[in-house]
C-alpha cells in the first residue's frame, strides 16, 4: 500500500516536490535543536569549541597513523594524554576568569580536531612547530603540552605562535609559557623575520585563500627534510593541495565531525613527504 501512494506522489509534481524537501530538511532538522541548545549554554561567537564523534575520532587516528607509520593503539594513547590533561583544564578555566573576554568564552575544555595536532607533536618530536594565528591561544596549550611531554621525554622542542591581535593568547599561562611564545604582527613578516628550521606548520591566521598561500610559499623554504603541515582552512580552499602540489608534496584531508554541536566541523589539511 504504501509503495502505492509513494508511485502516485511521484506522478504528480508538486506533491513529489513536496515530498522531496520535507526528506531533504531531515538531514537538517535536529541542527536547529542544536542551535537552540547552544544558544542557552554557549557564550562563544566565533572559533567554536566542540568534541568530535567516538567515529570520527577513529578516523583521525587511523589518518595519523598512517601519514607516521604508527600504531594505532601508540597514536590513541597520545590522544588519551591531552584528553586527561587536567592542568591544561585549570589554565583555562583561570584565564578566561581573570580575562576580560569571559562574556565570549566556554570554560569547559573541548579540545577537537586540536586532539589530532597534539598526536602529530608526541610522535615527530618537532624542535620547532609555529602556529599563525592563536586567538584565545587553546591551540596553543595544546601544542604547549605536547612539547612539554616529549620534553619530558629527553625531546626538546619550542612554539612559536603569531597572531595580529595584540590581545591574543591569553590562554598562554603558566608552564606552557616555558615552551612556547607569540609573536605580534602580520604573520607572513613574522614568518619572513624568523630565523628557525620549521618541523611542524599549523596554518590558523587570515582565512583568505590568497594570504594562506602566501604562508606557505613563505615558509617553503624554511622547512626541516620531514616536516609536515597541517592546514586549518584545507575545508575552505585547496591552497595547501595546490602547494603540495607544486612542491611535490604528499596531501591529505581529514573532515571533522562535531559531536552535538550544530556547526558542520572544520578539518586538519595535511601535507608531507
């Protein structure tokens, strides 16, 4: 019977079309439960902070293992060390509630793809990871704690974090301050200026196409032999493929997938020998 009523819809246009959008805003509908729940419990407006799925999560490992040839249980137990890392919790729950941007931030720690940056950090022990743009600075501590724990483990390795905003990286506190450091202004002068070998490059600043690729041409040659880059806007534009390209370079992409967040995720570009 009701492969009956399906096949007469289907004849006549309007009813069909009818059809056809309510299954259409399925796919949509709890997004709006989800913006309404954000709402109320929320006060970010920018740069949203989320978890990823339990699937999604395994998508990322089983990505990093396979760019580092690592094990996937060695890559999840990083994970698990920035997950369970309750100092990094205290740090920034004490900054936004000694900052002057609490009416703009979330307390609670939910660290996203950041996770897949900080596996990155633990296996190629970089001596050098810059980040260009750092906003509050979560992904600084991340990175921070990274660095810290590889320290730990006879690796030493600093940040170097750039950001136009004058007011940014007030997540930066504490330890983390031991490894790492930002540096005010443009980041592509900023780039031009520093003197260092790069092993790890987190593109995060001006999400224009064109100045992201001007980063990366900056940075081409300042690159160690192994390094890898991961790009922040590769959900946006292809600049960091069409770099990778060029420099004969490998690229992939991971998508993330928020978990109860109605945003529809960012992602990690990754390119590397």
């Amino acid at each position: 019977m009701k492969k009956k009523i399906l096949r007469f819809l289907k004849k006549i246009w309007f009813l069909n079309f009818v059809r056809r959008m309510w299954a259409a805003s399925n796919y949509f509908n709890y997004r709006y439960f989800q913006i309404f729940k954000w709402g109320l419990n929320s006060n970010e407006d920018t740069n949203f902070t989320y978890d990823i799925t339990s699937d999604n999560r395994k998508v990322l490992i089983h990505t990093i293992s396979a760019i580092t040839n690592t094990e996937y249980n060695l890559v999840e137990k990083y994970i698990e060390e920035i997950e369970n890392d309750q100092y990094l919790v205290e740090i920034i729950s004490q900054a936004i509630e000694n900052s002057d941007f609490k009416h703009v931030a979330d307390k609670k720690v939910k660290l996203g793809r950041r996770i897949g940056w900080y596996a990155f950090i633990r296996i190629l022990r970089p001596k050098v990871v810059i980040e260009t743009g750092v906003d509050k600075g979560l992904g600084s501590l991340v990175i921070c704690s990274a660095l810290l724990k590889n320290k730990e483990d006879g690796f030493e390795g600093k940040y170097y974090g750039t950001d136009i905003n004058p007011d940014a990286g007030y997540f930066l506190q504490g330890k983390f301050k031991t490894v790492g450091s930002i540096i005010y202004g443009d980041s592509i002068t900023s780039l031009k200026s520093l003197n260092e070998t790069i092993d790890l490059f987190i593109n995060d600043s001006d999400h224009s196409a064109n100045y992201e690729f001007e980063e990366y041409m900056t940075i081409a040659n300042k690159l160690s032999k192994g390094a890898i880059i991961l790009g922040d806007n590769s959900h946006c534009t292809s600049k960091l493929a069409d770099f990778s390209l060029i420099s004969n370079r490998k690229f992939l992409f991971y998508q993330e997938i928020p978990k109860d967040h109605w945003y529809v995720g960012s992602g990690i570009g990754i390119s590397y020998n």
